[in-house]
C-alpha cells in the first residue's frame, strides 16, 4: 500500500513545524490576515460560515485502519466528533480552532498524512479510481501516475502560484470512475499499437460557473514522456492564462479561447524544445512507486461459496446490498464492497467518529487493511472475501451504513451548502435528505435503476451538478433559495454536462419535481433495462419540460 | 437612487475559534442581541471602521455589516445566510446527532 518515503516524511514534518510557527505569529499579530490567509491555504484551512474548515488529502483516496481511526480521534479530540468525505476523494472537518491546526496537522503526519495541496492556486491533490488495483478490466493501477505526478507537482517552483487551482484524475480503466473529463488535465491510461502501455490526455474540463468537457490532447503518449508532457502543458498555461480575471482562469478558458488545435501546437512545441531529461522521471521510479502500490496477495476463492449463497437466501436485505454495493474484483472469490455514506434521510458524505472506527476494523479484518474514498462521497472496502461479505455487512448495519443504494436515486452528492460553506448561495444537505426520505423505498429504489442525483448551493458546482443525471443548482433569488435543475449530466467515459430544464424551483417544491421527473422517466422509458440517462437521451428535454411547466403557465 | 438604509451590525469570526461574533459596546460578542446596532449611514460608518480596527487588532477576521430588522427588539438579519450564521450551526442535525435523529424517525 501507499507510504510516505523518507523525503516525504521529512518534508511533511518540515511543514508543519513550519505552519506552527506561521500559527503562533498569526496569533501574536506579527503576521495579519492578508499575510496569513495564501499560507493557511497552502496548508488546507479556509475560514467558513461557522468556523475555520481543514480539509485533509487522502492521496487517491487510500488509506488504511490506522489513518482512518487518526481521522476519527482527531474528530473527537479537535472537532465535533465527524467528518465530511468529499467529492475530490478527501475529508473536511468543520469546526477546528486555529490554535490547534498545528496539533491536528501533526498528529495527521503520525499516520503519513497532511493537508497539503488541498487549497490554493497550486496543483491539488490528484484523484483517481476508486476500485484502482481492483477493478478486472484495468490496465495498469491509475495511482502509480497519480503518485508520480504528485511528486513531480509538490512544491514545484514554476507552479506554485499559477493564476488558479489545478485538478488532475487518472484513471486506468477505459470505464471511467474518476470523472477524468471534468478536470483540467484527465489521464486514461492505454494501449499503444504494440500493447505498449502509455497515456491518452486530455485538457480543459472542468465545472464550476463555466462548465466544460475535457477535449483530447494527445490520443497516445509513451509513459516516459508523461512528466515532460505535463510539465509543457502547465508551462503554456502558466504563461498564457489569465490572471485578471478568477473567473476566466482556469485552464479550461484558456483552451476554450485558444481553441484545442492551436493550445495542442503551443504545449506540442514546448514539448519539442525543452529540456526533457531534466523533468524526466528518473529510471526505476515508476517501477519504486509501483511497489508501493503492490496488488495484495490474495488466494482464489469461490466465486459463489455455499454459506454466502444461503445467507443470500436467508436474509433479502443481504441480497440486495449485495446486488448494489459490490463489484467484480480481478481475483476470483473476491468483491469491493462500497459503504454507502447515504443512509435515507443522512448527510451524504458524512461520518462520525465511531463509524470511522467500525470501518477501520472491517477493513483490517476483512479487506487487507484498506478502504477507498470515492469522488461519490463512499467508501469502498476494495478486498473483500464473498465468504466474509455477510460479517461485513453486518458490520455496517451495527453502524447504520448498510444502505444498499449505490448508484440509486438516494446516492446523492451534495456540496455542504449554506449550512457550513461562506460561498453557498442556497442550501444543500437539506435537499438532499428530502429527497432522500422522498425515495426510501428500496424497492422504488430499485424499480427506479441507475440514477445519480448531484446537488450544488452555488455556482462554483462543488456538489457535481453539472454532471449528474439530475442536477440541483441552488441559487439566490432576491433573498428566496431557488433551485435551477439540470437533466442529462454524466461523470463517465460518457460524459456529458445537464442542459437546463427551465426556471427554477423553490426549496419546499424540490421532493416534488424530482419525483415528477422520475415519474416522467418511467412512463417513458422502454422497459425495465432503459436507464433514465438512456431515457432522457432518446427523448430530450421536452417531455420533462412538458410536464413540469405546462401547468404553470 | 441610493439604496434605502436598513439599521445594521457589524459581524467578523473570531481569530482563533473561527466562530461568529459581532460588535458590542464593550467589544466582540457572541449573542447578537448584544451586538451595537447602527441606526443611520453615519452610525454604520462609523461601527464598520470599529470592525476593521477589530481585524487591525487581530481579535477578528473579515469583519462586515449586515442589515438587521429590529422589529423584535432582537437583531435578525436580513439575509438567510446570516441568520444561519447568528445561529452558529447548521439548520439540519450534524455529526454525532445526525444518525441518532435518523434511527429516531
């Protein structure tokens, strides 16, 4: 599994010894807040509507029992005992004082971990796939470049003040889990001609105000070339993004206004004249990291033991989580388990100290020692015998996570919204519980299929909403929570972003348009196996538009 | 035309809790009722530049003004954001309360 070198280690240590004393001068007044804020960023603290918010990185959302019982002890001791996953594969507490980020940041790198990258105008934490190493159709495990990239990225002198934030995803299955087209550089990793291993990269996704798809930049690039390639990319960026304007920063306006072929020309002839053996990753490098990431050595096993299968039998809801909440795992008698942070009615995202725990023992005891946090807000428990999957599930029960609606209606992503964020402009957990409690059923769930629904307090789209199948945009209307709604959006190889169905709704009237949408979908799809995304994408917006609008007019 | 006037207090978060508080007559407050309220331009001027010099004295953060009705007697904000502010947490059970009021319900 992933560990800190001793390089990292030391800087890791370095830094917070540093911010401690950044800390202590802030305290005493030698530093003000226009001085401290870049620097408090550069540490992951914002300040938002309640408290100071720390959000901690889970390099490609690894971690193992340890790391994750320090996420619930530092909750406990600093925090008001929980956390929040978030949808960039990390975790935010809420309520941390300034006086003890130095303690918390500290007792983080006990376990390997910090909150570096997290914020700032820098290149962040770089996500990934969540079953990577597991899934079967993997080509090559997506955290070894991530790894690689990360520390080509940490603390790179040319850019750490870029004129803006900067997102990378890689994903090593040609299935895309980790929404690789709605990030500033997304990296596939492929197959050349020769079934030589390299990468497809593509630039200028992206959401927030100005949504974007990623476009491709390179269909094949040898794995030697990646550092290089990236760092030319980054180059052209740097020299020609704006910097007047925030909100015309990112990378994604700069391809858009350039146009893909002539941004390709510029970052292919940086490519072409620069000192690439000097950004070269060394020999061997790839082939140290990838050690890190060494599959576990697990021995087959059935693929359908017998006490697994009666215990199917015996105990439906079993079954049903099941069905839902695993996925095939590349060795046989194997499955990742995905932990559903969505129970009916809850916080999406949200666990508390002693949830952590319980996952933190089911991880040691049933899957290697190891769990994945997922840009959907999950968790997934990547290595877990079918033999064990019932002690597990009942597990999750013991601790209220046992919902079986992985990629269901009620598998909502939600921003944290007015109730905790200084940018909200409506709120968003509260919507989402709605809705939540709106689709309880599980067999209505289940009747319903494959439909994610993505939930946004603001413009700058934390909540996904441009990608999901139905989007929930809250905005401010004179001083009244109005809710835009988006149909169409997807996060996958498919991506697409939601086309606007029309003027927005009010707070109260959320759990009945979308179950008006739903409804829709369902007098209209063609059989059971038509998804609502298959649905809406034979038969557009109109029906939807129909429906929810010809009544008010 | 100048925007109409609406009597107002000035909040900021406290430097080291990272909580709201808002300005009293004796200094930073943590119950709005407390809080100084301006009752004209001139007041409010004259209450925002007691913000900044807050912020100057590295007691507060951002501080600002925000509309209050007074209707009550009691300070409310005007505005949705700054109500849940005042309250000082989130409108819906958090963390440890969250799942208990689930498995209530």
């Amino acid at each position: 599994m992933y560990r800190y070198d001793e390089f990292d280690r030391r800087f890791v240590d370095e830094r917070v010894a540093e911010f401690r004393d950044q800390v202590e001068r802030r305290l005493t007044g030698a530093l003000n807040e226009a001085e401290f804020k870049p620097l408090r960023l550069m540490n992951g603290l914002y300040l938002q509507l309640h408290a100071y918010m720390l959000r901690v990185a889970i390099p490609y959302g690894t971690l193992n029992g340890r790391q994750m019982r320090m996420l619930a002890h530092i909750a406990e001791t600093w925090d008001k005992g929980y956390g929040h996953f978030t949808t960039r594969q990390n975790i935010q507490y809420n309520w941390p004082k300034l006086k003890d980020v130095p303690d918390i940041l500290e007792a983080l790198a006990t376990v390997e971990m910090h909150a570096i990258q997290t914020s700032g105008n820098c290149i962040r934490n770089i996500t990934s796939d969540p079953f990577a190493g597991v899934a079967p159709e993997e080509i090559e495990d997506p955290r070894i470049t991530a790894e690689l990239l990360r520390q080509w990225s940490s603390l790179h002198p040319e850019f750490t003040y870029l004129g803006r934030k900067f997102k990378f995803a890689v994903t090593g299955s040609e299935h895309d889990r980790a929404a690789i087209k709605v990030h500033d550089i997304g990296i596939q990793i492929v197959r050349g001609e020769a079934g030589e291993v390299g990468y497809r990269v593509l630039v200028g996704g992206g959401m927030g105000r100005t949504p974007m798809i990623a476009k491709e930049l390179r269909a094949f690039l040898p794995k030697a070339d990646l550092l290089p390639y990236v760092e030319a990319i980054l180059r052209v960026y740097n020299l020609h993004g704006r910097r007047d304007n925030k909100y015309k920063a990112r990378i994604k306006i700069l391809v858009h206004e350039t146009g893909i072929d002539a941004f390709r020309d510029q970052v292919e002839r940086e490519f072409a004249t620069m000192d690439r053996a000097a950004v070269t990753a060394p020999e061997g490098e790839m082939e140290r990291i990838a050690a890190y990431f060494a599959p576990p050595e697990l021995t087959e096993k059935p693929s359908a033991p017998v006490a697994f299968e009666r215990m199917k039998t015996l105990d439906p809801d079993f079954a049903q989580w099941v069905e839902r909440n695993t996925s095939a795992h590349r060795v046989p008698g194997y499955v990742a388990a995905t932990i559903s942070l969505k129970p009916i009615g809850g916080v999406p995202g949200d666990a508390t100290a002693e949830q952590m725990r319980a996952m933190a023992d089911l991880a040691e005891s049933y899957s290697v020692d190891e769990m994945r946090i997922t840009h959907e807000q999950n968790v997934v428990l990547p290595h877990v015998a079918l033999g064990d999957l019932y002690k597990v599930y009942r597990g999750l029960a013991a601790i209220g996570l046992e919902a079986p609606n992985k990629g269901l209606v009620t598998d909502i992503i939600a921003c944290p919204g007015l109730d905790y964020c200084a940018l909200a402009t409506a709120r968003s957990i509260p919507v989402a519980q709605a809705i939540s409690k709106r689709f309880a059923s599980n067999k209505r769930q289940r009747e319903i299929g494959p439909l994610s629904i993505k939930i946004s307090g603001c413009i700058n789209a934390c909540g996904h909403h441009h990608i999901g199948h139905i989007g929930i945009l809250g905005l401010d209307k004179a001083g009244v929570e109005n809710y835009q709604i988006t149909l169409g959006g997807e996060s996958t190889e498919d991506a697409a972003l939601g086309q606007r169905l029309g003027p927005g709704f009010g707070y109260d009237e959320l759990p009945d348009v979308i179950e008006k949408i739903v409804d829709i979908y369902l007098d209209l799809r063609q059989g059971r196996r038509e998804t609502f995304l298959q649905t809406y994408r034979r038969v557009g917006m109109e029906p939807f538009k129909e429906a929810l609008y010809a009544t008010a007019d | 035309m100048a925007k109409e006037f609406k009597p107002s207090v000035v909040t900021a978060n406290d430097l080291i809790e990272g909580d709201s508080v808002f300005l009293g007559a004796l200094g930073w407050v943590r119950d709005i009722a407390e809080a100084r309220v301006a009752l004209s331009r001139d007041e409010a001027e004259v209450l925002e530049a007691d913000g900044v010099a807050g912020e100057d004295a590295n007691i507060v953060v951002g501080p600002y003004l925000i509309e209050v009705s007074v209707a009550t007697g009691r300070p409310v904000p005007v505005l949705r954001r700054e109500r849940i502010r005042v309250s000082g947490v989130p409108t819906i059970p958090f963390g440890v309360a969250a799942p208990a009021e689930r498995r209530a319900a």
